[in-house]
C-alpha cells in the first residue's frame, strides 16, 4: 500500500513537472515573438530602414564589381589576353542591354494599349 502511494506522488510530480516545462516553453515562445515585434518595428523605422536598403544597395554593387573582376581575371586566362577578355565581357553587357531595351519597349507598347 506504501508503494501505490508512491507511484501517485511520483505521477503528480512528473505531471507537474511536464506543466512546468509546457508553461516554460509557452513563455519563451510569447518573449520571443515580443522581440522579434520589438525587432521588426525598429527596422521599419523610416532612418534605421533607409540605412539598410543604402548598405544592400551597396553591397549589392560591391557583388557586381567583385562578380566582373572574378570574370574577367578568368577570361584573361582563358584567352591569354586582356584586350580579348573586355571585348568579351564588353559584347556580353552591349548584347544585355539590347535585349533588356527590347523587352522594354515591348512592354511599353503592350502597357499602351
């Protein structure tokens, strides 16, 4: 009798133990979302998000150029040459810029009418 009384106190405690752990975890999940709507109102903020897209803008243009050194380094060592390496990557870009005209006048025209 002794050790059914046991095995209740033992099953209450590990009940109240899971109730701990399932509050504990409920109130790390609500603090967490607090910080992340503490977080995201303060990069919304008009100065801080300004900031940011400036920096992706730029780290964006440092990726382009780092991209087109990359590039033309390996040209150069394909074809032997510099010269042949900007003429390259020169038809290359003069070729994008074409296309990228085209489909914007037909765009254009389709927004025409």
């Amino acid at each position: 009798m002794n050790n059914g009384n046991t095995e209740v106190k033992e099953d209450s405690l590990i009940g109240e133990l899971r109730n701990l752990v399932r509050d504990a975890v409920d109130y790390l999940a609500s603090a967490v979302s607090l910080l992340q709507a503490r977080v995201t109102a303060m990069a919304l903020s008009s100065v801080l998000f300004l900031g940011l897209i400036l920096a992706a803008g730029l780290l964006c243009v440092a990726a382009f150029i780092v991209l087109n050194v990359a590039l033309g380094m390996w040209l150069t060592h394909v074809t032997g040459g510099a010269g042949w390496s900007l003429l390259i990557l020169g038809v290359l870009y003069g070729f994008l810029g074409v296309l990228s005209g085209f489909f914007a006048v037909r765009w254009l025209k389709n927004l025409k009418s």
